[in-house]
C-alpha cells in the first residue's frame, strides 16, 4: 500500500454514528444514505464504516479484519494466530471489484476462538497482544478490527465508494458509525482511513490531534504502539487505556480525554474539583489537545466527545428509540426527516446512548 497517495489537502472531515437502543438491526445503505450528504467534508482521500451487530452467526468469535500486502504477510500472520486461537472461518472479504480504488490490499477475515480458557478479561488481553503483535512485526499486515459480531470496512475513496465497494448494503447492524476524511497532517492511505478499531473500541474523528507525539509517548509505556501513521489512532488506544484496563466509566474517561481548564476546574465545587484534579494528576498523559469532534463506537454503544473549546462541529439528534450524532444536521435530517429532539453539546460535554438506555 501507498502511505503516500496524494499531496496534503487543507481540511473539514465528516462523521456520523447511529444506534437503535432497542437493538432493531438496520442495513449499511442507511448509514451510507446520511455520510453522502456531507460529501464535500471529504475529498476521497479515505472513507469507512463500522457496524455492530453484524456477524449474528459468529457472536462469541473474535472477528479480524486484516490489510495484507502480501501473501507472504498472510501466512505469516496465520501461523501467529494459529498459536493463540482457533481459525473457526476465514474469507476473502466480499467486494464489488467494479469499484476502482487505488492501491487495493488483499482483504481478508477470520473468526477466532481463544485456545486457551480465560476469563473475558484475559481473552480481552490476550487479543489485544496479538494486534500489537502483528501490527508491530509482520510487514505488510495490518489488523483493521478485532471486536466479536462487529468489524471495520475502510479503505482510500469517497465514503459512498468505500460503501458500494464492502457491499455494505449486504450487511445489517444495530449501531453504525462512518466517517468522510479529509486528511490534514498525515496522508491518505488504507490502514490511514477512520474508523480506528482494537477489539470493540471503534473511533471516527474530525480535527487534529496535536498532542499526538505526547499522547503516544505516554501509551507506549502500556504496550500500545501507534504505526497507522495518523494522530487519530491514540484515541483509539486511549480509551481502550482507560476504560478496559484501568477501569474508568466512560464519563470520568471523558474527562481524561477532553479535561476542562485548569480556571474551570478551580471554580467547581469541592467533590468534583478534587476529582478532576485527580484525573488530570494520574492521566495527564492522556489529554487530547487540538481541534477535535469524535463518536467512539463500542460492543453496546456510542459516545460522542468534542474538545473543550468546541472548535469542530458536532450535533445529536433522537427520535424514538434512535440517537444519531453527526458533523452536520442535514445528514441526520437525511434519513430521519422527523426528530423528537435535535441540540448542540457544549464543548468537552460527552453524549452516550446505549442499548436499552441513553443519558447525557
């Protein structure tokens, strides 16, 4: 694969996430229905989607998505996986080859089963090492999702041509995110597109990271490695950090990620001043800064962040039983003309619906 397509473009980015809280599935035309609205966010430089709930007839196997470059980096991969897991099933990911996009990679899926008897922490775990692995020291192979009954589909091309290329009409999900890039500081290639994935962590970005350099010092010391050559890939990681294995809520790791200022905090009342300042001590090393608007995608919902000074749109919209979050309202209006509520979070403000619930 080309890491460098295209000469650096000056920028917007698009994102958009949905999920039915009541787990009604919906087909990826929908969510490649509300991305084309805001076409003129990207400009074809990378596109994808994630979906939840995808692979009913796998739910308990791990599912891989890999970027190969060669065969060479697939038999290797596969002799590392074989030591740790079970090849329940793999393929050649279904595509409509009509589709020209540049510098295609071999794409290919597997369904894994742990070899081993582990708690879900441990199975977590040890899949987690694997990606570093193979990420890290086989050339040419890149893990784009391992999350169990989700998986990522992304690549170089418009949103709408990344869609029509995966099939993804083809496939159904209960939560969907998507994303149109527009890349500023890093270029456009396949491993490069959004969404981020690492088990079922999945992450779409507006903006620039420009504590990427800090932020990746800092997860290095917990075994991450940052190598899709983009600042978008430590949010990933950081929630992961934060939420799986250091146990945060969502929102208390929202507030590592997107703190209020320091002002801000020494106004609040005395519970919540020690406990931010507790977070900002401990995690300082994970604070984001720069522009910045996200929907984090994982096993039983979304969560939409910005940054604290709101410098990148974000919108949330809700009717009945689903939430939709987005760069711009017309992509929500798109596919759901009538909405029960429509606002704006502040900046730094979290927004999370889950299955069965949601609250802000």
């Amino acid at each position: 694969m080309n890491k460098l397509c295209r000469e650096k473009d000056i920028s917007g980015c698009s994102i958009f996430g949905l999920i039915n809280t009541d787990g009604e599935k919906v087909s990826g035309r929908v969510i490649t229905d509300a991305i084309s609205v805001m076409h003129d966010r990207s400009n074809g430089l990378g596109g994808g989607f994630s979906g939840y709930g995808i692979y009913p007839e796998y739910p308990d196997e791990y599912a891989f998505h890999l970027f190969f470059d060669s065969i060479k980096a697939k038999e290797e991969t596969e002799d590392l996986m074989n030591k740790n897991f079970l090849i329940e099933y793999d393929e050649k990911i279904r595509t409509d080859n009509s589709v020209n996009l540049p510098n295609k990679p071999l794409l290919w899926r597997y369904f894994l089963k742990n070899r081993n008897i582990l708690t879900k922490e441990g199975e977590r775990e040890e899949t987690f090492r694997v990606v570093m692995d193979i990420n890290n020291n086989i050339d040419g192979a890149y893990v784009i999702s391992s999350g169990k009954n989700m998986g990522v589909f992304k690549g170089v091309g418009f949103p709408e041509d990344i869609s029509k290329f995966y099939r993804l009409e083809e496939y159904s999900g209960y939560t969907w995110t998507a994303h149109g890039r527009f890349p500023t500081n890093t270029p456009g290639w396949w491993g490069g597109a959004h969404p981020f994935g690492l088990l079922d962590w999945t992450i779409v970005h507006n903006g620039e990271i420009s504590s990427y350099d800090a932020n990746r010092r800092y997860l290095e010391m917990y075994g991450y490695r940052c190598n899709l050559v983009t600042d978008t890939e430590v949010i990933t990681y950081l929630f992961d950090y934060l939420v799986r294995k250091n146990n945060l809520s969502l929102p208390l790791a929202s507030k590592v990620i997107s703190s209020p200022m320091w002002e801000d905090i020494d106004r609040m009342d005395k519970k919540e001043r020690e406990l931010l300042k507790a977070l900002r001590i401990t995690y300082g090393g994970a604070l984001l800064t720069g522009p910045f608007s996200v929907i984090l995608g994982f096993e039983n919902g979304i969560m939409g962040l910005g940054d604290r000074l709101k410098l990148r749109p974000f919108i949330v919209g809700k009717n009945e039983n689903t939430v939709y979050m987005s760069s711009e309202e017309c992509a929500i209006r798109k596919i759901s003309p009538e909405l029960d509520s429509v606002y704006r979070p502040r900046g730094g403000e979290f927004t999370i619906a889950m299955l069965d619930e949601c609250y802000e």
